[in-house]
C-alpha cells in the first residue's frame, strides 16, 4: 500500500522540510550509491580527427537509411510526450543516463536523439506567451491552439465559462483515429483526467474539472467534469487501453479508497465510475478488464483483452524511483507501455498510442532536477521497449514536449565527465560560494537563500534524489518555460517534422502520415484486411514485427 506522509526533502543549511509528493522516502544510502558517479569515466577509444570523421560518416549514413524507410504511411503511431522535457532536460538527461552506463556522459544519444527527424514546436496559447499543460495538450493533439487552463477547446472556450464550450469543442488524434478504425490507446504516471491526457478525449473550460465537485454550481447540469466525459463519451468510452492514476476522481464520496484506506472518492453525484465502465464494456459484450494493482495487470493476457483500464493511483502514479514493486503496487511506465502495445497491435488497421511521462513536470514545479532526470530516463526506456515491439515499416514514432522549464544547465569550464547533478568545479567569483551546474530561474529553490546571501553547498550532497535546486526568485512552485521545445520523429512520414513549427502543426502532421487527416487523397490504399490483402505475400503477425529498426536508434549510446 502506498504511503501518504509528504516526502522529506534535502535543504541546505541544515535539516528537511517537505513538499507534498504522493509517495515514500527512499534510503539515502540506495540512492547515493545508484547516483553517485566517478568523475570522468575512461573514454573507451582516444577522440581524435579520425574518430570524429568517422562517427560522423556513420551518423550520415544511419540518417540517409532512415530517411529512406520515412517514405509511406504510417499504420501505427505511437506519440511519447515527456511534460516539461525542454532542451536543457533533454541535454542534463542525456548525461545522466550517460553516467549511469560509466561514460562521462557528454557523448551519450538518447535512443530518440538519434530519430532522423527534428523540429522545434512553438508552445505559446492563444493567451499566453508561456503555456500550461492543458492549453499545449489540446495544440499538440487537436491540432487547435487554445486558452491557458482549457481543453478540447478553440479560442472560443474561456476559462471556467461553462456556455463559452458549446460550440468550441475541437477533435482529437484519437477521434480520427477511431473513425478510421484503429485502436486507440493512452499511458501516463500522471491522473489519466489530468491536463495532458484529457485533451485526448475531453472538451472542458477548465483542466480542474476533474470530476464534479469540481464544477460550479451553476454549472452543474450544463457540463461534465473530465472523468464522466471518459467514461460516457466518445472517443473516450471506445479508447481501448486506459492507464495511469487519479481514482480518486472516479469514486464516490462515500466510497474508501481499495489501496489508500483512509481515503475517499471525490464525486458528489454519488457515482462509482470505475462500476460504470465495467457495466458498460459488457454491456457491449466487450473482452474488458479493470485493474488497480500490479499483481491484476500481470495476469491480464494482451491475446485476449481488447479493452483495459488501469487506475494504479489514488492521485498521481509514484515517482519510478519510489514504486512499490511488489503485487499491491504500481506496473512502471515501460510495463504500462508493453501492455497497452501488444494490446493495441492486434487491430489489423493499426493503432494510435499516447505515453506520457508527466512526473517529470511536478519535479521540475519543486525545483529536484534529480527526480526530473530520472524521468527523462524511463521515457527513454519506454522509447526503446516500444521499438522492439514495432517495425520501422508501419510504425510512426514522435517524442516530444508539452512545454519546458526554467531549469537551466552552465558553469564555467567545468570538466568532461562532472557529475551533471554535481558542482561547477569552481566557485563563485562574486559570493565566493559554491554552486550546481542544474539551476532554476524561479521556485522553491530560493529557500536557500539567507539575509547573508545564498546557503553554502559545501558538504551537501547535490545528487541526493530530494536534493532542491537553488533558484533566482521565489515561487511556491516553479513555474513553466517558454521556449520551443524538441520534436524527434522517425519511421513512415517522419520527414515531415522538420524546421520551427507551431505545437499545432504536430497533430496535422501525424494524421497526414497515417492517413487519419480530413483529406486523405495522398493515400493510395487503406489499412486493415483490405490493404493486406493486396499486399504481395501473407500478413504479418500482429504479434511480430515485419522489419527491425536501425541499431544505431534502437541502443543507447552513441
């Protein structure tokens, strides 16, 4: 069962304080031995002209292969969105992950920093230079920029004005998919009502309507909170793999959590959601199964599941590094990922998949870039286990960001190999003191400060998993960045991400790649029996992959 106690976390200056985190301390001592890292690891080959000419001749001719298997269309997408995961993330994740593996880090590619395809997406709302999560959901998977804090909607829909959604409600990746008969399928360590997800399936003036006593009274019989939108309309009721946290928006008042008992449900209508997908998937006659902890979602057989959902929290599924492993906890991001693919691969005419890692984001809000890296890694662990369950023939791949941070990453001179959690190796030159190469522009952090100026660093332990960040100004919460975050796309109609573009353009650019889009005069045949049957020789198994893709993206490295 999972623990309710707010996490302690590392203050310079002596003693803890807390933010609230659902989850458990893990020991020191695990976690400085799993963080801690030599300093520069040994370079395995010396980098000289001839080294460099040749990685570099082999990244054009990795490109060049890639680009020819872009040429298609893509019966299967799978869209990976890392929420918060700007460049500086990207680069500081890299380099952990890196270390982890006793390089020194710098050198070290992603397995989706080698897709032959990038762009840069614009994350701006219809009203704010900087976006929130909800607003860029709706951008980059409906295809429509939106206000800050709505969902499902276009300009029209305003903040928490319930009429204002009438007429604004927008489609989304996974409503043209459905209506062209694929599979639809959505993963996240996040609420599966949160911001990110629901833009999937939900139009609402406002992400915080998670479920109904959320909503205003006078509102009340006009909207639906997001979970009731899930569960009885579409596409949500017909998506056919759900997993991630947040019951708590799907029971009743009245009703005690199962895992955290001395919780209850949140609704005030008096309904048990969860009851009320069951009912209506055999009502269907539908092959469905409801899980809520590890031990039930290992017993669930791909072969014979058409319909899951996993509802593994109470709120928010545990950060990867406090997950109960055990039967009564939580299947991690890459299992859900797994699960949700060999569920979804069995539909003929292919499939649309969305895994975020949104934990990722909250570490960022308390300034840990320890827990935040950690994120980036598991992504790109999902990233990789996806790989091997899809061929580069059929399959469109994109990972990608809702939005960034103001977590910034620079030192001065600071050596090859330094510990990316670590120090610059030197000090200020104004106050004398310490610092970390990670820093924030804004958030908790600036709790290190002192009337004298900024704590001393000096026998802190800065790579600890609940180490803060210092910051610049102080904010409860940090807030996001506004900056373009990166696209990275391979497999059939990957070419077409390229250049700056706005996050909107991403949904139009699956869908052309899948044949899913409004016009779809580009594609010569559909997917499904039809298409295979014209194919020249037998189907492929839908348990197999018909190619594999290049080892170079599919290993870490570099």
């Amino acid at each position: 069962m999972k623990g309710t106690s707010r996490e302690a976390v590392w203050w310079p200056g002596g003693g803890t304080g807390t933010l609230g985190m659902t989850g458990k301390m893990t020991t020191a001592v695990l976690l400085v031995t799993l963080l801690c890292l030599p300093h520069a690891p040994a370079t395995a080959r010396i980098e000289d002209r001839a080294f460099w000419y040749s990685q570099a001749k082999g990244h054009i001719e990795d490109i060049l292969a890639a680009r020819r298997a872009s040429n298609g269309y893509a019966k299967n997408v799978i869209l990976f969105v890392g929420d918060g995961m700007g460049i500086s993330t990207v680069t500081a994740g890299r380099i952990l992950k890196g270390q982890r593996e006793g390089q020194s880090g710098e050198e070290y590619r992603l397995s989706f920093e080698k897709f032959p395809y990038v762009a840069l997406a614009k994350t701006y709302n219809i009203d704010a230079q900087i976006g929130d999560s909800s607003a860029c959901a709706t951008a980059l998977m409906c295809g429509v920029k939106a206000n800050v804090n709505t969902l499902g909607l276009d300009h029209r829909g305003k903040f928490e004005d319930c009429m204002s959604s009438y007429t604004a409600g927008v489609t989304s990746i996974i409503d043209w998919a459905q209506n062209h008969g694929k599979s639809t399928g959505i993963v996240t360590n996040t609420r599966i009502t949160h911001g990110t997800p629901s833009a999937l399936y939900a139009r609402s003036p406002s992400r915080y309507w998670e479920d109904d006593a959320k909503i205003p009274d006078h509102s009340h019989s006009s909207c639906k909170d997001i979970a009731r939108q899930l569960v009885e309309d579409e596409p949500g009721k017909n998506i056919n793999v759900l997993m991630g946290g947040g019951r708590r928006h799907w029971l009743p008042l009245t009703d005690f959590d199962r895992e955290e008992r001395n919780q209850r449900g949140r609704r005030t209508d008096g309904r048990n959601l969860l009851d009320d997908w069951v009912r209506d998937k055999k009502a269907r006659d539908l092959n469905a199964e409801y899980v809520w902890n590890k031990a039930q979602f290992d017993k669930v057989d791909p072969r014979h599941t058409d319909y899951l959902l996993g509802i593994f929290g109470y709120s928010h599924l545990d950060f990867e590094v406090d997950r109960n492993k055990g039967p009564l906890g939580d299947p991690s991001l890459v299992e859900m990922t797994v699960k949700a693919i060999q569920i979804l691969r069995k539909n003929p005419r292919g499939f649309f998949l969305m895994v975020e890692a949104g934990r990722m984001d909250h570490a960022h809000h308390y300034n840990i870039a320890a827990r935040a890296l950690d994120e980036v890694v598991r992504l790109d662990e999902c990233v990789q286990a996806a790989m091997k369950l899809t061929s580069p023939s059929n399959t469109l791949l994109v990972v990608t960001a809702d939005h960034s941070h103001t977590i910034t990453f620079g030192g001065a001179s600071v050596p090859r190999g330094n510990p990316v959690l670590g120090l610059d190796t030197e000090i200020s030159d104004m106050d004398g003191k310490p610092y970390t190469t990670l820093l924030y522009g804004n958030g908790p952090g600036y709790a290190h400060t002192t009337p004298t100026g900024r704590h001393d660093l000096t026998g802190f332990n800065t790579q600890d998993i609940n180490f803060v960040q210092q910051a610049a100004v102080p904010r409860k919460y940090e807030t996001h960045g506004g900056e373009d975050v990166p696209v990275y796309a391979i497999g059939p109609g990957s070419h077409l991400f390229s250049g700056t573009v706005e996050q909107t353009y991403i949904a139009h650019a699956i869908a052309h790649a899948a044949c899913i889009a409004e016009d779809n005069s580009h594609c010569e045949k559909p997917f499904g029996d039809d298409a295979c049957a014209a194919a020249p020789g037998p189907c492929p198994s839908p348990d197999l992959p018909t190619s594999t893709w290049p080892s170079s993206a599919h290993n870490g490295g570099r």
